[in-house]
C-alpha cells in the first residue's frame, strides 16, 4: 500500500491529507456550534491557525518524551539529536500532547480576546472528537496503530514491512484504529446530544469535560491490547494518563455541581 504521492519533487502523504480533512471537519462543525450559540463565527477562523500550530508542536513534544517502542528510540535519542524533533515527516505525533497544546493556544486567545475560555471549549470539543475520529484512519493508510494478530472477519492485514519485532509470521491483526475511530464517533454524537438535551443544566465547561471522560477511558481500554505502547520507565504513559485525566474530569464535573447546588 502507498503511503502518498508525488507532486514534482514534492511528496504528498496521505496522512497529513486525512489529518487536514479532519481539522476541516473540526472547523466546519464548530462554525456551525459557534452560530448555534450565537456567537461570531469569525472567532473559529481566527483561532485555528493558533489552535493548529499549538497541537502540532504539542503532538510532536509529547511523541518526544513518549516515543512509541516501533520507533526503536528514547527520548534520550532526541535530546542528543535535537534536529530529529522537527522531523515530523518521519511520523510521531501524540493525540495528548495536541490536545494540550490546543487547549493552552485557546486559553490564551480567550484571554486575548477577553472570552469566556471555558464555554469555547464546549464550543470546540465535539468537533475535536470528530478530527480524532476521521484522523484516525490516517493510521490505516501508514499501517500503523494496529492490536493483536486476529482472525475476525474486519481484521486488517499489514504488510511485513510494518509488522512489529516478534509478529513477522502473523498478517492479520485487530484494527485498532477503527476501534478508536468509532469510539471517537460515538463521542462526537453524545456530546451534540448532551449540549442539546440537558443545556439548562450544563455549566460552561462540562461538554468538554465529558469529551474529557469519554475519550481517556476508550483509550485507556484499548492501551491494553495496542502492541506499539509508549513507555516511561515501566509505566504505560499515555494509559496512566489517560486514568489520571478521567479521573480529575469526573471529579471535576461533580464538584462543580454540587458547589452549585449547594450555593443555591
């Protein structure tokens, strides 16, 4: 399977084409969510490419301090050849770190702009999960992201080229892109109905912080079949963190309003 195409000299990959279309899926629904809620749709134009940069830069840090074992490299490897860490066309990019680093560009364009930053990440998040959701399939297209070596029907078969150390006599695995790409569907659709069904009793904020819940516990869940696992030490970074976030969000939403019931 072809990774991409040429252009000229230039090499087009069809990764960076999906992930574009997702972040232009993003966009188009949060314009629609922004409008929903009466707001000036110019804000999302004006963010995105702050919001864009941001997640990249924070995608490709957390890749860094948490490369996946495929890549056959520490984060001791960039710190001594810190040139590779803008080597982005050779992959390695984390979904936690371009959420962090979005939600940081939008925290300090909200202040900038003197908006209330917690009702713009309720604004965003579904359309985030969307981008998580068609991103997804970018894996499929790199043969990457995949679990265990399978027989079911939709198991998907990877050259052995991509095949991990100890899996070369095996050719057909569980896809877990697919997995996390519907999980993150599923997502998009609870929050719109969330936003939608129970609006009179949401406090700003709490559509992101389900997306917040709902996300880390389907990726905590597939860390545990994922062969390509990005380890700290002997702990599982993106799965610890995972918890940890759901965690903290679950708490959150429950704090918040009970401090509101107990004020009214």
């Amino acid at each position: 399977m072809s990774d991409g195409f040429f252009v000229g000299p230039l090499k087009i990959y069809y990764y960076g084409i999906i992930i574009m279309f997702g972040v232009l899926a993003a966009v188009w629904f949060s314009i629609k969510e922004t409008e929903r809620r009466g707001f000036d749709s110019e804000y999302i134009w004006d963010m995105v490419p702050w919001l864009l940069a941001s997640g990249i830069i924070g995608a490709r840090l957390w890749h860094v301090l948490t490369p996946s074992q495929s890549m056959g490299v520490g984060a001791n490897y960039y710190f001594s050849h810190p040139i590779e860490i803008f080597n982005i066309r050779q992959g390695g990019l984390g979904i936690p770190g371009a959420v962090i680093g979005g939600f940081i560009a939008l925290l300090i364009y909200s202040k900038k702009k003197g908006l209330d930053f917690l009702t713009w990440t309720d604004i965003i998040a579904p359309g985030l999960a969307l981008a998580q959701a068609i991103g997804r399939w970018g894996n499929f297209v790199n043969q990457e992201l995949y679990g265990p070596p399978s027989d079911l029907p939709w198991a998907i078969f990877i050259d052995l080229a991509h095949r991990l150390p100890g899996y070369e006599e095996f050719s057909r695995f569980h896809p877990m892109f697919l997995y996390e790409s519907l999980w993150n569907i599923c997502n998009f659709f609870l929050l719109i109905v969330v936003s939608r069904k129970f609006k009179s009793k949401l406090l700003p904020g709490d559509v992101f912080s389900i997306y917040l819940i709902v996300y880390p516990i389907g990726r905590f869940l597939l860390e545990f079949i994922r062969l390509d696992t990005s380890y700290v030490g002997s702990v599982n970074a993106n799965q610890m963190t995972m918890a940890v976030v759901a965690v903290v969000s679950v708490s959150t939403i429950i704090f918040r309003h009970v401090k509101g019931e107990m004020i009214e």
